[in-house]
C-alpha cells in the first residue's frame, strides 16, 4: 500500500499459563489472477480476513465494445514437502485443501483444478501418478504409497529429490522411511464471460493457512526489542502503543510465562493489478477474532468498527503490497 500507517488496537492484558515454545508455518493465499487486459476493469474489492476465513467480494465491468471471455484463476499455495516442519493446513485430506469456493452471480461455479508435482524444479507428475502416488505430500495416504514402490525406483527418486530418507520408530524400533520431498502446485481456474458494458459479481472463500509461535518472538530478555522486533515493526507496522500494551502484559505475566502466543496471515493481494485500471474502490476488514487479543498490520485510515473488527477503505486503489497480520492471542487458561 502507498502509505503504511499501525492498526495496532489494545485490549486489557492478564497474566497466563506458561506454554512449550512450538512454531507452525503457514502459506500465503490471496485473491483471483487474470491475464492483464485492457477490457476488463475491478470496479471494486471488498476484502474480510480472519483466523477462521478469507471472503472476496469483487465488482468487475467489461469496458470495452465486444463481449469478451477469459479464464480466471485462483492458484493455491505452494505446498513444498517438509517431514521435519509442522506448516498450517486446514484440510490434509483433501485437494481443496483451503475449502474454496466461488460464485458468478450468484451461482456457484466448479472450477476445474490442475495440479502438477516438481522436485529441484523438474516436473514429476506423470511419473508419481504412474506409480499410483497421491500428489498431496502431508498425511498418510502417500507415504503409505511410496512403501509399496519397488526399490530400484525409490532410489532413483531419492537421488533426483523426489522423496527423501527419515528414520524413525512407529513401535517396530528405528526404521527407514520414504517420504515426499516434493512440492506441490494447485490451481483453481474456470472460464468466464464478460458481457460488454455489464457489471459482474464474483465472490469467492477459503480457509485461511494460520502459523504461529508459542511464546512472543520480538521479546527478549524481558523486552520488547531486537532484531526480531525491528523485524515485526517493517512487516506489521507494530507501533509504539501495540508494543507498549505487549511490554505491560510481559511485565505482569508471572515468570517464565507468556502473555500472548502469535499467529500470523498472509494475503497475495498484489495480483489485483492485473487489471485494465486500479480497483475503484476498496475495502479491507480484519476481524482478530477475540476481543482480548492484538492486532497489527499495516494500513491507512484503518478504523474500529466492532469488538473484534477493523477496517481501511481506498479509492482508485493499486495494491503495491501484500497483505501481513500479526494477531497475539492469550493462551488458554490451565
């Protein structure tokens, strides 16, 4: 955004429970992709974020003279296979694994996915599918696959980046294990027409992927300070009154305690310059979810509207930035 302000908003702070120190990860998501045109204008974009769900609202309009038809994508997140890394997925088990859902109009759309696998960038997908592998690298289903792959193959898939070595004991001792060291790429895409000179709704939802640490990361020693807190002030724009309530919150937690764990949210909202013009008009509203938990993210003109709600508003708005939440939750009480 052209001018990054705080939305750093306060709530009383109570001493908690003390928790392990574990981290998440977590993948940014963002909103449709369309091949850059001169026909097609985003009239508006009304944008909701929360830990629970992402909602786009937009307006487009055909500017030109003639009807024009296009497809329109939403890719998903790169999900890169990691078995040492606990990354934030909200539906293992299945391919729409952020639950999105669009409508045209009114009327649901279903969107075609596409999906291919790529290990040190070559793409591996006809070979997994020949051999009967999931291509989704979390959970069991695929490597409960890989341990039915002759040897000979899973070598040569070791030595190419496919699919790595971890050892561990499932009750049977320390045993090898092959599994995904793929990554994984999904798009949801479908065809649209754009009748000239009419204005047309499409809304769209997904899961946000929400990571997080135990603990605060940007506190040292007791304070608010160091590299990780300058770090948090140029991606978050934590402002001296969100990190004021934090100090007093670590202040009055009992020893070896944590007030606050993080949680954070990624939105892609640079594609939205794709389009003929910038987005008329837009509309951001970041919902934290409690009202006792902090927020900050950067913004302008950003304003409570609710317990838990704030919002920002632009027009002949271009998104020059992406989106980044930083939310502090207390732990639950013990």
């Amino acid at each position: 955004m052209r001018k990054l302000l705080a939305a750093a908003f306060l709530s009383v702070v109570l001493p908690a429970s003390a928790l392990a120190n574990d981290t998440s990860a977590h993948f940014a998501a963002g909103g449709l992709i369309f091949v850059r045109t001169d026909s097609i204008s985003m009239e508006s974009e009304d944008l909701y974020i929360s830990p629970s769900e992402v909602r786009v609202a937009y307006k487009f309009r055909n500017i030109s003279d003639v009807d024009v038809e296009s497809v329109v994508a939403f890719p998903m997140p790169d999900i890169a296979a990691d078995p040492h890394s606990e990354v934030s997925i909200p539906d293992m088990a299945s391919d729409n694994f952020l639950d999105f859902t669009v409508t045209v109009d009114g009327k649901a759309v279903e969107p075609t996915l596409d999906q291919r696998v790529f290990a040190a960038e070559v793409d591996v997908t006809d070979e997994l599918k020949a051999a009967g592998i999931p291509l989704f690298p979390y959970g069991d289903a695929a490597e409960q696959a890989l341990a039915k792959v002759e040897q000979d193959k899973l070598d040569d898939w070791v030595a190419r980046g496919v699919v790595m070595i971890d050892t561990y004991d499932v009750g049977e001792g320390m045993k090898d294990h092959y599994v995904p060291s793929w990554t994984l790429k999904s798009t949801y895409w479908w065809k649209m027409n754009f009748p000239k000179g009419q204005q047309i709704d499409v809304r769209h939802s997904y899961k946000p992927s929400v990571g997080g640490t135990v603990g605060l990361t940007f506190v040292t020693d007791g304070a608010v300070q160091g590299e990780q807190r300058d770090l948090y002030r140029q991606k978050y724009c934590m402002d001296a009154a969100f990190e004021k309530a934090v100090q007093k919150a670590v202040n009055a937690a009992e020893e070896n305690v944590t007030p606050y764990y993080e949680n954070w949210i990624s939105y892609v909202l640079t594609t939205g310059g794709n389009w003929a013009t910038n987005i008329g008009t837009f509309k951001l509203t970041i919902d934290k979810g409690k009202p006792d938990s902090l927020v900050s993210f950067c913004g302008e003109g950003v304003k409570k509207t609710g317990p838990t709600t704030f919002e920002m508003t632009a027009e002949d708005f271009y998104p020059e930035k992406d989106i980044e939440i930083l939310i502090l939750d207390k732990p639950a009480a013990q």
